[in-house]
DNA sequence: TAGATTGTTAATCGATTAACAATC
DNA sequence: TAGATTGTTAATCGATTAACAATC
C-alpha cells in the first residue's frame, strides 16, 4: 500500500499519450520506440520513459513498446476500462455538444441523463436522452448510480448546483462554470475555463505582436 | 528591449487572479493584501507577489494592492483592453456555444463571422451573425482583419482548414478538435481537448476510489 | 553474440516557498 | 513613528533531462 501519488503534470500528459497510440494503433503500427514516439509528440524520450515507469515497466529492452498492449495500459490507468455513469446540468449549446459527441460513450463515459431549469428545454430529446428539470436530480443520481456530472451552466447558479450534486452522492464534477467549486476532499473537480483559455490565447498573441514590433 | 519571457505557469495564473480580481471589484472592495487574496485563491501570497511582480510593482508597502488597478494592469497584460476580431469555424453546437457566451464580447472578442461546411446550417444567423460557407473563408479574414479563430470542428477536417486559416492570415488559433496542430512559429495555438480533460477527471476519480478501497 | 532500447539513477533546470530588508 | 505589506533575494522543492548499466 505504497501512497506513491504521481504528479499532475504526468497525469496530464497520459490522455496525450493515449491518443497519439490510439492514432499509431489506427494506421496498423505495432511497436514504437521512446525516440520514435518522442520525435512525433515533439517532447523527450526520457520524459516519456520517466512518465510510463510510474505505473510500470511496459516496454521491453531492445524492443521499445507494443503500442496495443501500451495503448490498453494507459487505457486502465485512466479508468477508461470501467463505465461511467454521466449525468450533464445544463442543456444549453455547450450541454448538448458534449451529449453529442459520441466519442465519450466508446470511452465508457455514459450519458444517462440531461437536467435544466428552463421549462421550455425540459421534455426535449437529444440523442435519446429525455432533458428533465432540475427537482428531478437526487432521485435520478441515486436511482441510476451516477458518480459523475458535467456541469453546464451560468456561474450564477453552480455553486448550489455542486452541493446538491455532492449531497446526492456525485463524486467527479466536470466543472464548466467560471467559477471555483468548494467541494469535500472526495470528491473531484476538473475545470474547463473556456474565457481563461481564450484570455491565455489573446495574451500569447498580444506578446507575440510586441515582440515583432521590438517592444519589451 | 530585455527579452524575459515569462513561464507558461504564471501566464495560466493571470486569467484567475483576473476573475477573482473582477469579483472583489463587484463587491465594492478598494484594496487587498496578497495574504488575503492567498487565502480566497488557495495559493500562497509568495506566489501571488513574485507573479505579479514579473509585470511590474503593482502594489504599495503597508497597503497592499488596488483591486481595480490591478484588475484594469492584468487586463491589459492579458490584451483585454484591445478588441480582437474573432471567427468561429463549425457552427455545431460548440461553435453556437461559444457564439452566445456575451461575456468574450465584454472582454473585446468581437465575433465577426462563423462558418461551415454542412449547407442546412449556412445561411442560419446566431445571435446575429451568418453563418457562411468556408470557401468564404480567406476573403473574409482579409476584408474584416481577423487574426483569430476558434476551432470548433471535427479533427479530420481541422488540419486541412489550420492550413488555410494561416495562410489567409490568421495569428491565433482556439483549437477545439483533437489533434495537434503544425503552425508556423509566429502563429500561436491554445488548445481545448475535451476529451483529454475528461480522462483526467476519470483519472481522479478511479484513483481516488482506489485509494478508499486500500488498493495501493 | 551485437545492437537496440528500456528502466533507473544522477545531474540539471525551473518553479515555488520562505524570509526579510525596503518602504509606504 | 510604528505597523503593515510589498518587492526581491535566498532556500527548497519538484520536474525534466541526461546518462548509462541492465537486458531483451
């Protein structure tokens, strides 16, 4: 029972590995080296050696890597092996675009539900999933075993949102308001700030332009 | 002209103090220490002094930082008090996301166009933009000096229109689909992987399961 | 076996935190 | 002036890169 936690800035770099394998695996390559991966993800070899040795020996020397049997590895490790569950609050345009992208539901992520408060949305079927309000949540959560909510709307309403969510046994919140969700210690918060994302874009962009007109 | 660059981390903090800066304003507060905000952002004050002080001394020994300064110099650090002409490529439910969230309009990014190539969506008006085919695309960047493009669609097509984006001009590119792109060194890319954020969030999720259920 | 490439240790680099003199 | 708090230097911590022995 070793506590080793591993770094977010590793965790962060898995679901690019996986892509890229899922990418070697498509186009029928069968093994890849560290180098070789590293010259086409444009980061070093040893970090890639250094990231995998965390969870594991998965290559073999003289060798490199089996892509499948690596590609699957990464594939547990995110818990894309289990079937999560997935409730989205918020049927807006940002709701439904993530109820439509179907890749989620190969992933083992499960639309289960859609839940809003405008009346005129409830009832509404995307994808086969029936919107319902928002009274409807707790029973919903727990009747369908639910650990995980997308969460889709103004951050007005999300902090009350969260805690309703939190109360009825969620345990994983896909944030999208711009808001900061207090949430107890077990359960987990992933953000998506779409306005600090655009806002980093316009400064690398702006230093970009000064530092093509020579200023700074 | 000393060309310190400043770390990618610092730059990914500013768009946070900015929204907590922008809320203090909301709520009438006139000044703040760095040991205060520390406490509101979960973030030591050294952190908060030694990035702020990477732009400049905002603040005042025995008096801490004026909130709207501060607010008004980080934004103009971010490039929020220059307007930025913006174009929206895929008008699915992600691009009419990002076309109705008013407060990129506030912060200066005008969305000027959007576009598509699926015929039942070209001609329809979002909050009062057309939508236009992508053979439009160059001229249209031309004529209305854009520099900066979302990019919300799927990612086989996002490679191809990458391309025509930077030779039609376009500096700054919102990438939403999942792929990587190849742009020339002077155009920046910000991406937005979705489903990258999702397996994190399954990541944490599991891992923390895991951790309650005594495995490792 | 010889060559290739991993797993892993050691060295470097960068980012965060602590401390405190400067100063309002 | 005394107290508060910054700006900034120094110390610590963690992450990345380099190097190489282990081994397939």
């Amino acid at each position: 029972m070793e506590n080793r936690t591993i770094s977010k800035a590793v965790i962060s770099r898995l679901p690019r590995y996986y892509r890229y394998l899922g990418e070697l695996l498509e186009l029928g390559v069968e093994r890849i080296s560290s180098n070789e991966l590293s010259i086409r993800m444009k980061v070093t070899a040893s970090q890639i050696r250094q990231d995998l040795n965390n969870f594991g020996g998965f290559g073999q020397q003289g060798y490199g890597y089996n892509v499948k049997y690596l590609y699957t590895e990464i594939g547990k490790i995110l818990g894309l092996d289990r079937q999560h569950p997935l409730i989205i609050i918020g049927a807006g345009n940002l709701g439904q675009a993530i109820a439509n992208y179907a890749n989620f539901e190969k992933r083992g992520f499960i639309i289960k539900g859609m839940f809003d408060i405008n009346p005129r949305l409830i009832g509404l079927v995307i994808r086969g999933i029936e919107i319902r309000g928002v009274d409807d949540l707790e029973q919903f959560i727990q009747e369908n075993h639910v650990q995980m909510a997308a969460l889709t709307i103004p951050k007005t309403k999300a902090p009350e949102i969260a805690e309703r969510l939190v109360n009825a046994g969620i345990k994983a919140i896909w944030n999208f308001a711009h808001v900061d969700l207090n949430v107890p210690e077990d359960v987990v918060v992933e953000n998506v700030h779409l306005s600090e994302s655009l806002m980093k874009l316009s400064y690398r962009l702006c230093s970009m332009q000064d530092e093509e007109n020579g200023k700074e």
